[in-house]
C-alpha cells in the first residue's frame, strides 16, 4: 500500500496549492478552491489532513468518502474546497506514478478541445464588450462567447438601467452567425424577468442561459427552463450531491455545470456527470480563472461521454485577476484557433512555478516521526 506520508499547504488569500508526499517520497500536486484560500488551507489542515495521513493513496474514492464520514457535521462548501486539495493531488499522484496523463486514467485521451471565451466583466459597455469578443474571434479564432446580463444576484435590478437589453443584441450582432452565443446572468433574475430576458436571447441567436434565477431556487429556474426553448444552465455553487440529484431528478436545468473545485474534486464532480450522463443531460463545467481548474476541467471532458461542447475559458488578464498571474511555468492555456490542448504530460501536465511557491505562505501535516 502507498500511504500519504505528508501534506503541504502553499497560499496566499486567493490561491492555495497542495504537495502530497507518499512514505516512499512520491509526490503529487492539487489545489483548493480559489478565493479565501489561506482560510481554506486552515480547514484542510484541520478537517481533511488528519484522516488522509497514512491511508491509501491510489484508493480516492475510499478517502473521499472517509473525510465526509469523519466530518459530517461540516457538509459545506468549505470541506469541499479544502477537500478538493487533496484529491486533485491524489490523481496527479496516480498519474504520475503510472506515467499517464488523468485524461487517460479516467479513459480519455490527451486531444484538442473547443473552448468558449468567457467574460467575467459586468462593469463594460456594450460596444466594449462587443470590440473585444469580435477581436478574441478574429485573432484567436473563437467561435463561441459567453459575456454577462443582469447584476449578480440582483433581484430584476440591472448593472444599470437597461444594459441587459443593450448587451445582448449588441454583442450577438457583432459576433454573427457562426458563433455560439451563451450568457450568464448569476441568479439575477426573477422567473417572470427570466423568461422574458431568454425570449430575447432566442431572439438574437444566444443558446445558453446560464443561473437565470437565484440558484438555490430550483423551482423558480425549471420555471424557466420549460417555458424556453434554448438551454438553461447552472450548478456551478452546488457542492451537495442530493442537491444535484433532485436538481437532475426534476429537470431544473438543461446542461449542468459542476466546478471541479467547488465540488470537492473530480471524484464527486465525476459523480455528478454520470448522474447527468444518465439522465441524458450533458456536462459543461464551470471554470471561469486559469488556476488548475480549468486543467483539471480540461482532463474530465476529455474523458466523460456526455462532455458538453466546449471548456469555459476565462479571457480576464492581470486587471481583473492579478493572481492568477505567475502560476504555472510556460503557458498550459495556449489557445490555437479555438481550441486548448489536454496535457499529455504524467498527472495534470502542468508545472507549478517555484518562484510563487517561494512566496507563498507554508504549512505542513505529516505523520509522527
């Protein structure tokens, strides 16, 4: 048995990297969910570390399901980031230890996938908008866009008045045909101003609405879903899997959209695409920063049958997420005519910088002596 002999935590508040060491000195790397990560670092150090020591290192589903037995008075978010720590380092383990990229041991293959240019920007005017997506198009070949309506969680109150009606027809006029046209609206809307906004939407070309309703109302968003034709999405805050079973149980949604990180993982992100899968739902999972997120997003649609059309693929830089910059050596990102391309390297494929990890804040959990 290969037992988890030590785990690191590197962070600072947004990020936070984990090093697992085995008792014969093999290494694995994860992260944790992004945002309030030092917060995080402490729970994974006091809630998830204790019961991966001196386990079972290549039996994640054994270890997943023990942290959430040991810990099942803490079933919240936050367990999930921090345990999303140690099980993407548990797959970058095995897969380095066998020499195979995730994509593979999850039965994919390293190959190019379809992304879509998401903008995280509310604060951009519809001609600015529109100006950057069309130059996202013609210079690095996109043909699917996803850009913003309503104000987050913003009860019918607009970003400022009118701006949804503006946005839309705007930007999808000046993307034309030929380009898939998603939006999100971050649970912005009442059901009655979503299905009004989504008539809209059909009407200038966008098949994607994303989190039209505040998202833990499902009633309110298969309200909307019926009465549309084009897809409603979400699901990207949900970490609960009874959550996520009534949610495809009722048909609240038409596409779900796990975050790896939020979820806790690819094992329990993994679970909830084969519950969509068979429902007959696809799987398009939200991954809206270039941390490993998006690489391990990129290894699960590689690999799952129901994968979605394309990898959100967040296209904010240093203004609106200073952060991220720095994280990774070279540029697993690349983005060519389109398209990204799976790691074919052992693990995840990517490199954490060294010069960040020696900025960072550490912390250790090993076993005694």
């Amino acid at each position: 048995m290969i037992k988890i002999g030590k785990l690191e935590t590197f962070t600072n508040e947004f990020v936070c990297f984990v090093k697992l060491s085995t008792d014969s000195g093999a290494v694995g790397w994860g992260q944790t969910s992004t945002y309030n990560a030092d917060i995080t670092a402490s729970i994974f150090h006091r809630q998830v570390a204790p019961w991966a020591l001196g386990m079972n290192a290549m039996d994640i589903d054994a270890l997943v399901a023990r942290i959430e037995e040991r810990e099942h008075k803490y079933p919240g978010s936050y367990r999930c980031r921090a345990m999303a720590g140690l099980d993407t380092a548990l797959w970058d383990l095995r897969g380095r230890l066998e020499g195979k990229p995730v994509v593979e041991l999850l039965g994919g293959k390293p190959r190019q996938l379809r992304a879509y240019a998401s903008s995280m920007k509310r604060d951009i005017s519809p001609d600015d908008e529109a100006a950057r997506l069309v130059r996202l198009r013609d210079e690095q070949g996109f043909d699917a866009f996803k850009w913003r309506v309503a104000a987050e969680c913003g009860r019918d109150v607009d970003e400022w008045p009118g701006r949804t009606e503006a946005i839309v027809p705007r930007v999808a006029r000046a993307l034309g045909d030929g380009c898939a046209k998603l939006v999100d609206a971050n649970s912005g809307f009442s059901p009655q101003r979503a299905i009004e906004i989504g008539r809209l939407l059909a009407a200038e070309g966008v098949g994607h609405f994303e989190e039209p309703c505040p998202y833990w109302e499902l009633e309110q968003t298969k309200q909307v879903a019926d009465a549309l034709d084009i897809d409603v999405t979400g699901g990207e805050q949900d970490w609960d899997l009874a959550t996520w079973r009534r949610m495809i149980d009722m048909r609240a949604v038409d596409v779900v959209q796990p975050d790896v990180m939020y979820m806790g993982g690819m094992m329990r992100t993994l679970r909830v695409a084969r519950m969509a899968a068979e429902a007959g739902l696809p799987c398009t999972p939200h991954s809206a920063n270039l941390s490993l997120v998006t690489i391990c997003t990129m290894h699960l649609l590689g690999a799952i049958p129901n994968a979605g059309k394309y990898l959100e693929f967040s296209i904010e830089g240093p203004d609106y997420y200073p952060w991220q910059e720095e994280l990774f050596l070279g540029d697993p990102f690349a983005i060519r005519d389109g398209c990204v391309t799976i790691p074919a390297e052992p693990g995840w494929g990517v490199q954490i910088n060294p010069e960040w990890l020696g900025r960072a804040a550490h912390q250790v959990s090993q076993l005694p002596g």
